[in-house]
C-alpha cells in the first residue's frame, strides 16, 4: 500500500466524560477518550477508517454516471 503524507487540523475539546475530538478537513472522522492520549489514538484510527472507507468506495465499479481522476488542491 502506497504511504501519503498530509497534515491535518485535529481539534480536542475537554468535556465531563473526557475529551471528543475531530478533523476540520475530514468529515466522519470523529471520536472520544477518557484522557487526551486515548482521544488521539481513537482519532488516528478514525481517520484510517474513514479514508479506508473512501478508498473502498472508489474501487467500486465506475458505472456510466461516475468517473475517477486525479485532484490536486493548494489550500492557504
């Protein structure tokens, strides 16, 4: 399997139970721990879920209505 390295804005925010986090960029990937350790560990896997999940979905068979290519964005 192919490594991609991105940078991604993670947010934690401290609740009673512990802490709930998510990222800006990713839709779905968003998770909870009783300590902020055990938030980005949660987190990290969520985000190897979510971006498993896309690439699942991707392989699918195109049908006439879909099509793959490649994008390349430049955010500031």
């Amino acid at each position: 399997m192919k490594t991609m390295n991105i940078s991604l804005t993670a947010v934690f925010k401290k609740v009673p139970e512990g802490y709930v986090a998510f990222v800006e960029e990713l839709p779905g990937a968003n998770t909870q721990g009783y300590t902020l350790d055990e938030a980005r560990t949660n987190l990290e896997e969520a985000i190897q879920m979510v971006l498993e999940g896309n690439r699942m979905l991707s392989e699918e068979q195109p049908t006439e209505n879909s099509f793959k290519e490649s994008y390349h964005l430049a955010l500031v």
